[in-house]
C-alpha cells in the first residue's frame, strides 16, 4: 500500500522572495523532489500546512494529528520545521501506536543548493517503509524513537537523549 | 557501529570531461554527498574500484565479495553501476548471510542537476540500519531482495521479478 | 532592437539520456537560461538545428550563414559547439559585415551543476549589446574577432591568435 | 589590464544560517563563480564590505568611491545589492568621469538554484570591457547609465527612467 506524505512547511519548503529580500512560502517542493529521485513507492502527498515550525499552534498539531489517525495508509511521512519536530513528534508518539509515523525536514532550504533535503526524504521513505509501528524523527541519515530524540539547537543537529 | 560504505564508481560519480567532452571517472563524490547531507550515521567509505558496471570483470566482483566478507562491519552500502547491479546482488547474494548488503546506485550522474544520487545514497543509509541479514538492491525508493530483482532497461528503472 | 538568437546545440545544449547513459540533445536549455537570468532584454530564439559541432556540416554552416544575413535583427547571438566555433565564425565573418554576430557555447553542459553556460550566456549577450558591427567569440569573459580566435584543445579553452 | 571587481555584499552573497534559520553574509562567492565561468579575464577581487544594501551608510559609499578613483585599473565591476544600487552609481556617476564602472548585483543569492547572480557577473564582466567611461548599472541582461536608472521595487526589475 501507499506511504501517505503529509507537508506541513519548514525550511523544506522555503523559498527565497526576490522582490522583499526574505525567505518565504509558496508551494512544496515535495513532488518535485519524488520526481528528482524518481520514486517508485508509491506515495500520496497531502499538505496540511505551510508554516514554520517555530509558529506551529496546538491546533495545528491537532489536525495533524487528526490526519495520521484517520488516513487509510498505515504508513507516513511527515516534512516538518525542525525546530518543533520533537514537540509534534511527542504529541504523536503518545497518541499513535497503530501506525509507522516518520518526521522529517531539512537544515537548509531545498531550494538552495547545499540542501539536507533530498537526503532526508530519501531515507524518511526507506525508514517509513522498515520499522515497526511507532513514531520516529529521521534526519541526516539517523532515526530516533520519539521519546529519545532532542534537537542541538547550537550544533543544528539532533541527539538521542534519554528515553523518559 | 559504523555502516560500510564500498565504492565501485558506476554513473553515480561520472563526471564531465571537459577537455574531451565525455563522461569520465576522476574521484568519488560520496564523501561529498554525506557532507550535504550532514549525514550523522558514521559512515567507513572505501573505494574499491571506480568503473562502469558493464565493464565490471568476474575478477572485480570478486574483490567486492571479499571486502565484504572480510570487513569488520556487519552493514554494507556499495554504490554501483545499474546496469550490472543484479548481477553482483546475486553473487554477493548467494555467498552472504550474515551481513546486510544495500547495492545502490543513480540513473543520473551527482554532479547534474537532475540527479537521483543523493535521495538513493539517504534510503540506502536507512535501508542499511533496519534491514534483516541479507543482500538487497535500493534504488528510487524500493529496496528489493537480490533474487527478486531485474533492471527493465527500455524504462531505466527496477522490478520485482519472480523468485528463484 | 530585439537580440536575435539562433541555436546550433552544442555542449550548452547536451543532456544525460538515463536510460542508455550517454550524452544527448533533446530540446535546447536557452530559453530556460534567459528566464533564470532574468533576462529582460528583448531575446527572439530560434533553434536552428541541434549538433554536436564536430558533426556540423557546411550545409548546416550556409544555413546559419543564411539565417543571420535574412533576420531583421542587426543584433546576434549564436549558440554553438566549441570544437569548430572558429570554423562558423570564419565564415560567418568573411561574409557578414553589416551586423554584430557573437558565438558562444559552454565547456560544459548547463545542466552540469559546473557548468559555465549561464555566464557565457550573460556575457554574451552584452557583448552582442556593444560590440560594433563584426563576428565574434565570446567564451568565459573574454572576446575575440573571428579571424583572431583559436581553440586550444589541450587546455580546453580559446586563445587570441596573429590575425591573418 | 586587468579588470578589479570591488565586492560590497548585497543579495549575491547571501547564505543561509542552518543554526538560525535565516540569510547572512560569510565570505563573498565572487571568485567561485569567476572559476565556475572559468573567467579568462584577468580581474582583480578586493571585498570592501558585506553588507545589505539597505544598511550601507554615506561613509560606506565613500570608502566605495574612493577606492575606485584610486584602484589603478580603469574598468571596475562593482557588486551591490540591489536595493540602493541606484543610490551609489549616482555618487559615482557624478565623481567618476575617466573610468568605466560597472554596479551589478542579483535578485537571488547566488548560492539559491534559482539566481540570476552567474549570468549578471558574465554580462558585467563583458560590459565592463565594452563601454565608454561612466558609471553604469548591469541586471539582468541590460545596461543603463547612472542618471537614468530606477529600480522598480513591486516588479523586482530595473527600468529606464528620463535622464535629469
């Protein structure tokens, strides 16, 4: 079966604004980069949201939420900010057990051209794919359980930590 | 422990000769594709060869079999030309059951714009971490069991076949 | 008055064929070029045909030769294989004097992250902008009259030679 | 002679901060996109300063001027960001008669996919050679002289305006 994507923004997907000088949204980015990498699982892109993760409100988190409950893939991957990747990802390890949930992002924009991004969701879809039920955080190549992850926010990197 | 990481050249890192206009190998761009993907998994490369797969000799494959064996890791990527990647699947296939082995590879050279290389080399990462024992072929998103494995060469892209 | 620019193919224009890995041409990156450039002077292009110089027939030469002698445009830009730019500027100006004529091409393909099209191309056009009447060679910031210019092979890349 | 190209900072330079999440100024990437144009001129780098042209001071536009009254070359390229750049060409317009002085810059970082900053240095580059003495401004494909430049912010582009 399908691995259902669900976008919710981040630095994934910003682009850079040439008329006011600033990083913004617009569209994902998302399928585009499955057609970069020529995927052939078959995914089911839905966006959610375009925001910033440091922006991201409770509601949010709910749809969110809401969604990975209720889609019929038992498979997904979800692009989010990093900087709230561990909240969203608490909030779902505690309310999902039934389904495999990959979080992923980028430390760089896709658009630029020294992006984490296409190796990020490389390795979110093969993750999504081979662990159990569960919610994980997938970045640069490591993947953490939900309870034991803690983004380095000086070093821009994520860490286990220990599990609560 | 440290992934493994064996590389065989293949189109993943040809490059342009711009002298001669043609398409070369010089060095391998793996480390370079790890660094941009600030990959945290520790990763041992070692060049075994740098050659096109179709001009991969009986006595090449092998030198990957036994640096496969022999190296103490027990998770092995090989990055690989496509065009023979089932054929080193099998021979590493049927000789290793003790180790997980993730052939890789890109139908587009890194250093183009539109290449597959690094959403490949991020899943086969992954692939590496969470598969059982066994020798497998990840490219665009699907890993596949090496005796379950063909290149469609008029599609340029992967199947699953029949097992033996 | 708009620049007009005529497309020969050339290295500028190859792309990497996945499925037999190779280089090839499909369509020409041009227009793709002006518009990253943002190009915002008047630009008309025609694709005069696709070739890799060194296959360029005197055929397809008298039909460029043609094609800037009949335009409206006072003001060209030619897009050409670097192999035997020489050649088609020889003749262009032994025959062309009453309009400015630049050839330009690129060392590597401009879908090759490395690739040195985008900056020939800019250069190319503000050459056309202010040269006075004459043929020309505009390849990596310099420029050079038709009967001055000499590729060296060797070092990949064009040199001012004794004028006849 | 050589051509000295004097770097003040602007958009072409801007990098994204992975630990902050936002555009900054690192070092300039002036003499890595000479060598990706593999520019054959010779030209002489000297940063001034790195800053966003908003933010550039009255002294700031001094030490500009008299860095190319005093420089010995007499055709300078000089990066700016775009939003005061008409500001600094008319106080080097009006100062600077016996060289020719080139302003140019991007509507994009350079380090962005998406820049424009590769073909506005190749054309610079080429106009700085071509034209007359005076002091004028290079985006995008065309050149205007210093008294009839405006940059037209809504739309993101440079545009004629009456002489005064």
């Amino acid at each position: 079966m399908a691995i259902k994507l669900f976008v919710t923004g981040g630095t994934f997907d910003k682009e850079y604004d040439e008329i006011r000088g600033r990083l913004y949204f617009k569209d994902t980015h998302v399928q585009e980069m499955l057609a970069l990498g020529r995927c052939r699982v078959p995914v089911v892109v839905r966006t959610l949201m375009m925001v910033d993760s440091l922006e991201m409100s409770d509601q949010d988190r709910r749809i969110i939420l809401d969604n990975c409950r209720h889609c019929p893939q038992q498979r997904i991957v979800l692009t989010h900010g990093t900087d709230t990747m561990e909240v969203t990802a608490r909030l779902l390890g505690e309310a999902i057990r039934d389904k495999t949930v990959v979080l992923t992002g980028a430390m760089v924009p896709y658009k630029f051209g020294s992006s984490d991004g296409l190796f990020n969701l490389g390795s979110a879809l093969a993750f999504a794919q081979t662990l159990p039920r569960g919610v994980f955080v997938a970045m640069n190549g490591r993947c953490f359980p939900w309870d034991r992850v803690v983004k380095n926010r000086a070093a821009g990197l994520f860490e286990e930590r220990e599990g609560k």
